[in-house]
C-alpha cells in the first residue's frame, strides 16, 4: 500500500496526459490570478476569461465522470478495454470534445478543403491515416489509386474535384470497392465504434507502460527496495485524481 500511494505524483500526470481535455490550448494570463484589483478590462481580456471559464468547467465535468468511473489498465482485457471506452465517451460527451473519428473527419474536411484534384486529395487522406497510426488492412487505398487511374485513363486528363462527370465517374468506381470490401454505409456506426476501441486499447497500453516506468524508478529508491511492487492493474486512477 505504500508504494502503491507513492505513486500519486506520476498517476496525477498519466490521466492527464491522456484523458483529460486533448484538445484545449487556450493560454490565459497570469495576472487573471491576480488577488490585486485589476484595470478596466478590455474586450480581448473578457473573450479570454470567457475562455477560461469554458475550459475550466469542461475540466471539472471530463473530471467528475473520472472520479466516478472504475478504469483497469489491463489492454489485454477485451472487458476493461471496451469500459475504457465507454468512460471515455462519456468524457468527451460531457466535455464537449471530439471523438477519435470526429476528429479524423475534422481533419479532413480542413486539409482537402483547398485540394483541386482527385489524386492529391487522395494522397493526402493517406498521409492523414499514417500520421494517426491507422492502417489499411483491406488494401483499398491501391483499389482506389487504381480506380482513379482507370478514370483518368477514360477522360484522357487529370481528374479535378470540380469536374462533376469525371467525378460521378470515380464515385461509382469507389461504389464497386465498397461492394467488394463489404462496407456499408450503413454500417458506419460499428465502424466508427471498431475504431474507438482499437484507439481505448492503444491508450490503455500506453498507460500501462507509462505506470510500469513510474513505478520501476520508485523501486530504485531505497525506501522502497524491499516493497513488492503492484500489479498494474490494481491500480484504481480515481485514487489519484
């Protein structure tokens, strides 16, 4: 129990480098902390304290689910991953953050918006998949490279974006490869959940590696060289926030 609670400093710093508010960068002036009266405030002071105040009670709610909520650090347990999940998906929720594949979407949407041709637009979603360490197991980026050839090769000229026909044209192509590949549109939910889950695993295993460490640099310490260190997973995160 000592050494477990020994662990309260770096536990602090695992749950909040991974759950708690990804996507929040505001940064707002020291002197908001102030005790001393402060001038007149200007316009840009109001907005960032309106800032502020939005940051901190989204903190305070992603917070109060993670109080609540029991998270095991076990990756390998398909239980404890898919709870994982949930608890997150509450946090977003009542943070009003994205999800991973919100994101992914948002991330498209403002790097193609400017795109004029198909392949570019195609090799950017590319880039986009291997920066978020996604892959392509079905192979349908070749499938789609390929239809997109077979396109150009008919209209005898690059293929651009606002080209309505020539589109139309690699839309039906693409309809063929989700046929082949046996994606649905409607099925986009369960996908969208697949890829939640593979993400909550992958963070799961992060924690774990980042709490073994911690808890490996506390062992060297002589205090704590006779104490038998924990399992990882009985460590409960609620303890620590």
């Amino acid at each position: 129990m000592a050494f477990t609670s020994r662990l309260l400093s770096r536990s602090k710093q695992l749950s909040s480098r991974h759950i708690l508010l990804q996507q929040q960068h505001h940064v707002v002036p020291v002197r908001f902390f102030a005790k001393e009266a402060a001038p007149q405030a200007l316009k840009g002071d109001e907005m960032l304290k309106g800032i502020f105040l939005e940051v901190k009670n989204k903190f305070e709610r992603a917070l109060g689910v993670l109080r609540q909520e029991k998270i095991t650090i076990d990756p390998e347990d398909p239980a404890a991953v898919a709870q994982y999940a949930k608890v997150m998906k509450t946090v977003r929720e009542k943070a009003e953050l994205y999800s991973e594949s919100q994101r992914i979407q948002f991330t498209i949407q403002s790097r193609t918006q400017n795109i004029p041709d198909a392949r570019t637009y195609l090799e950017t979603l590319k880039e986009i998949r291997v920066k978020r360490g996604l892959t392509d197991d079905l192979g349908a980026e070749t499938m789609m490279m390929d239809a997109l050839e077979k396109v150009e090769k008919e209209l005898k000229k690059p293929l651009m974006r606002d080209d309505k026909k020539g589109m139309a044209l690699l839309t039906a192509e693409f309809d063929k490869i989700n046929k082949k590949l046996g994606i649905r549109k409607e099925d986009l939910p369960k996908y969208e959940e697949q890829l939640e889950l593979k993400m909550a695993k992958a963070q799961l295993e992060e924690l774990k590696k980042d709490a073994f460490e911690a808890m490996e640099t506390q062992k060297k310490r002589e205090e704590f060289k006779d104490e038998e260190m924990p399992d990882v997973k009985s460590l409960d995160i609620r303890n620590f926030i």
